[in-house]
C-alpha cells in the first residue's frame, strides 16, 4: 500500500445497571442506558481494527485520544518503518490543539472536522462569505487560513455547504443567510493533506465505511456483548473480538480478497467478505452421517463451485506458509 489511513472514533455499547465503569453517556438512542464508549483506530484499506480502548460512557469522545493516538502511531512505525505516509481521518470531537501538534509532530496527515464554536471565529467568515466556488450538486466551497488565537497557531480550513429541502435540527447555522436563498449545512475540515476541496470531501466521506466494520464486529463477533460486570474482564471481551475480526482479514487477504480500483475515498481496497458470507460460503455445507462399513461417516455434498474455493484456498495457504 502507498499509505495507511486511519479512521479514529468511538462506539457506543450499553450495559447492565451493576457493570463496573458504565455510566450514561451520550447515547440518541438509549439515553438512559448505562453504556461503555471505546475508541477504535480502523485502517481503511483492510478493514482491521489496531487499537481499541475501552471507556465508560460518560467521557467526551476524545477523552485519552493523545495517549491512544501517540501509542498506536508508535506501534505502527514500529511496524513499517518512517518510510510509509500516514493519514487520520477524525471528527469534530478531535479538533483539540494536543491532537494537531502530536500528529505533525510525528509527521503525520491529519484531516478533522472543525466544530461551528464562537472562539474559532469561523461564523463571522462564513456569514460575509458571498462568493463560494461550485463543487457540484448544488454544493459550494471556499478555503481559509484560520488563525486560532487560543492555539497560536494558523490552519488550513476548507469550508462546504451543502443545500437541504428542509429545515434540520443538525443545520444549526440556517440563520446565517437570508432564507430566500435556501437552506445549507455547513461543515468544515482543517487538513495538512495536499488535496483540492472535492478530493477532500470525498477522502472525508470515506470516513463512513467504518460504520459497516464497527456493524459486522457488533453483530458478528458480539463487540457489543458485555459478559461480565467487571471492567478489565469486558474491557478483554472486546480485544478478543477484534482479534478474531482481524485474523479473519488476515485470512481472506491471504486466500480470497481480490483489488478493488482505487478511489478518492481511500476506504476498502480489497474486496472482503462478513463473517455472515464466509460462514454461508464455506461452512454451512449440507451433510449427512452414513454407514457404508458399519461404523459412522460425516459425509458432505460440496458443490463443484464451493469445491473449488476450497481448494484454491487450500493451495493458497500452502504457499502462504
């Protein structure tokens, strides 16, 4: 691979009332569960998870990000040498001054959402804004040199605005422009990444592929289990279901995935399969026990196509080891 992208955020998994550590945090949809909130570092091109961290759930999504950020960056050039670019891919929730020196310290790319907050000083900018290059679909743009004057320090803003037919309680900046012209959500990015802005939105977007990784690790390898009410034991639970998460990557990247062309979203670069898919594929094969000699057989009916799978696959593990 040319470069590592790393997609940095938290998941919410609801407990038990008596689980050790678990405390209500910021859940929409259960907000009076009690809940664990751990941190995940997803690599994007492979789908593995390199770190995860557990939390109780009342902290703020970047709470221990640095010392999470700094070990696993560690581990990581440890790993594949100074040589490989890295890049990380965060929310507004990470827009904290400790993560931006840390990862331009360690050299790395970094593209994070900037929160609308009054001490940024970005409404006053977007509010005079009266021009905005196209960007498509009705979609607009401009780039800014923020200077944060609480960081000292200036950073590279791109801005968007993208038009809505309804009013949205996530569009929270809808009084900035007269209503006859329409309504808008506005996001931006603050980035060290050499892109253009439509390369940028687009690289920000593939942010949402790891939703389907946390999905599969949620339903497939029973993340969101919490076996025990102790903290180190769940907290050792979710380590060994990214374990088996990611030596099942590691299977089919030695045996199935085959490359997917490349996009600017920088997401999957291989096509995987689900747990679900390789259970269907491979495991769940009709049989039946018979008697040719007297004495028990399993037998299995393989069709030829899975037969063949098999062994391909089979061969492939021969050369791998």
């Amino acid at each position: 691979m040319a470069r590592l992208t790393f997609d940095i955020d938290g998941s919410v998994i609801r407990t038990g009332a008596s689980v050790a550590w678990a405390f209500r945090g910021f859940n929409p949809h259960h907000r009076k569960n009690p809940s664990y909130y751990p941190i995940l570092a997803h690599l994007a091109q492979t789908g593995h998870i390199l770190r995860v961290k557990n939390r109780p759930g009342n902290v703020h999504d970047s709470k221990g990000s640095e010392a999470f950020l700094r070990e696993l960056i560690h581990d990581v050039r440890a790993r594949v040498g100074s040589s490989l670019p890295l890049e990380f891919r965060m929310d507004g929730a990470f827009f904290q001054r400790e993560i931006v020196h840390l990862l331009e310290r360690r050299k790395a790319r970094y593209a994070i959402k900037v929160p609308f907050m009054k001490w940024l000083g970005l409404v006053p900018i977007i509010r005079e804004r009266r021009r905005w290059h196209r960007l498509g679909d009705g979609m607009g743009w401009f780039e800014v040199s923020l200077y944060v004057a609480a960081w000292e320090k200036t950073l590279r803003v791109v801005v968007y605005r993208k038009p809505v037919h309804h009013q949205t309680k996530k569009n929270y900046q809808l009084d900035l422009f007269d209503p006859e012209d329409g309504y808008f959500e506005y996001s931006a990015v603050t980035t060290n990444l050499d892109l253009g802005a439509a390369a940028l939105w687009d690289f920000m977007a593939g942010r949402g592929a790891q939703e389907k990784t946390f999905a599969e690790l949620k339903g497939q390898w029973a993340l969101d289990v919490v076996p025990t009410r102790h903290y180190a034991a769940n907290s050792a639970w979710q380590q060994i279901s990214v374990l088996g998460h990611n030596l099942l990557r590691n299977f089919q990247l030695q045996t199935l995935a085959t490359a997917k062309p490349k996009s600017r979203k920088r997401t999957y670069g291989y096509l995987l399969h689900s747990l679900k898919t390789i259970r269907f594929k491979l495991i769940h094969q009709p049989a039946r026990i018979v008697k040719p000699q007297g004495y028990s057989v399993l037998r299995f009916s393989v069709a030829p196509p899975v037969q063949k799978l098999i062994e391909s696959i089979e061969d492939k593990l021969k050369s791998a080891a």
